[in-house]
C-alpha cells in the first residue's frame, strides 16, 4: 500500500503476496522479499509487480546500496547474502553470493534477517550470532553482539544525523550511537 501523507489517501499497490522485508528506491520502486516462494519481488507506483529475482534459500532482509546500483539479499535458511545490478528500470541483474554470514556451531543456517547499509557502503545484516557487519567489497569486517539472547530481527539507522543504529530483538528496540551514518531516503 502507499500512503499520501498530507491527504492520508491509501492506495492499494500490490495484493495476492506475502512480503516479509521491503526497502523502496529513490525512484519509487518497492523491492521486498518472499520468503516463502524465494524471490524478490518488485513493484512500482502504477502497481506493476514483476519478479526481480528467484532462487534464494529464503530471502529475508534487503537493502540498496547508497548509490542505490546495488540490492543485497540475505538468506535465513542459509549463509549467503546476494547481490544484484539494479538496472536503469529497476530490474535486477547478475546476481551472485557475496557475503557469507557466520552461522552458530551445529547450526546449518545463519538466520540472516533484517539489513541496513550505511553511508560508506558497510552491510548489517542481523543473525542468530548478532549483527553481521561487511565492507562493500563484501568482506566480514566485525560482528557486534545480540543486546539480548533472543532473536535479533531488524536493524537500521536513525535519529539525529542517521548515527544511531536501531536493532529489534524480540520484545525490546535497542539503540547505539555509532561512528558510522546511515544513508538519507
């Protein structure tokens, strides 16, 4: 659905799907995953919906890149996060694994879920080991801890100057300020 803010008209883009994550482009473009059906759905302000991508083990979090050339995916039923060309209209090319997520001792997945990138192209990807973080060349720079021993679903970046990093985990929001700054919508 999208929402006009000053009018509070709701127009109804997209039925008949099941998103679980969604990130919207500058361009308007709504990218969300479904995770039942393990591909990445795209649809745009006129409610056209195409597929962008399929066969992900589960796609969950997604996020862009800040210059919005690139659309990260991570898997919760693996250890990969993909990455995909963002076309000129939208459409998503080359996809490929390039970050491998830490999964815990014994467990086959990593529970990649909710993702965030920030203004120097660094991915967080949250998981059952905590908050993944990757250079943009893909390369694992540091984990930072779950806040609690529950699951740790979403991240982003918020507040004054996009320094806080925002992480749901179960029933609680935790926050940190941060030497890194999101990227403005």
């Amino acid at each position: 659905m999208a929402l006009d803010v000053p009018s509070g008209k709701v127009t109804v883009l997209a039925d008949e799907v099941q998103p679980n994550d969604l990130i919207v482009s500058r361009k308007g473009l709504v990218y969300f995953t479904e995770t039942g059906k393990g591909q990445v759905t795209i649809v745009d302000s006129k409610g056209n919906v195409r597929v962008g991508a399929g066969g992900i083990n589960k796609p969950n979090g997604i996020t862009l890149s800040p210059d919005q050339g690139t659309l990260a995916v991570s898997e919760y039923g693996g250890t990969n996060v993909w990455v995909f060309r963002v076309g000129q209209d939208g459409s998503l090319t080359a996809g490929e694994r390039y970050m491998t997520l830490r999964a815990p001792t014994g467990k086959p997945d990593s529970g990649g879920d909710g993702m965030t990138t920030d203004a120097q192209g660094r991915y967080y990807v949250t998981s059952h080991v905590g908050i993944q973080m990757f250079d943009s060349t893909g390369r694992l720079g540091g984990v930072i801890e779950r806040p609690q021993n529950k699951g740790t679903v979403s991240v982003a970046f918020a507040g004054p100057n996009l320094e806080y990093l925002y992480v749901c985990s179960s029933d609680k929001i935790y926050r940190r300020k941060t030497k890194a700054k999101g990227v403005s919508p």
